[in-house]
C-alpha cells in the first residue's frame, strides 16, 4: 500500500461492496469499534488499524497491518 505512508506497507483488507453486501456494512463498522476499543493491543496481540475509507460511495475498505503468524 502506498500513499498515506512512506515506503511499502504490508496489510490485507476487507472489504464491504455496499451494493452486493450492504448488510455486512454494520459488522465491519463493529469490529472498526473493537478495535478502537483495544487500540492498546494493536501492533502487539492484534492487528493494526492502517485505516477505514468509505470509497466512492460503494465501497468500505479497512486495511490492517498484518501482525505475524498466528496463535495456535
């Protein structure tokens, strides 16, 4: 991902196309909450919030920045 930040950045995404999906806009927009809400943990336990954009009106994409190997 390039832009917002100087060199590469690596983050997957998820995505929500409001005309196919429209009713997982308000589970995305929860677990942006959660996040939030353990922004404490982000970078560390879970993944890092690298941004929410609304685009173009049709789309909602949050990007976060991949944290490592999982727990098993």
């Amino acid at each position: 991902m390039r832009g917002l930040f100087t060199g590469d950045l690596d983050v997957f995404c998820k995505v929500v196309d409001l005309a196919q999906r429209g009713n997982s806009l308000d589970m995305l927009n929860k677990e942006v909450q959660n996040y939030a809400t353990l922004a404490h943990l982000q970078g560390q336990v879970i993944p890092q919030v690298r941004g929410y954009y609304n685009i173009w009106g049709l789309l909602r994409l949050l990007a976060l920045e991949d944290v490592g190997s999982e727990l098993l």
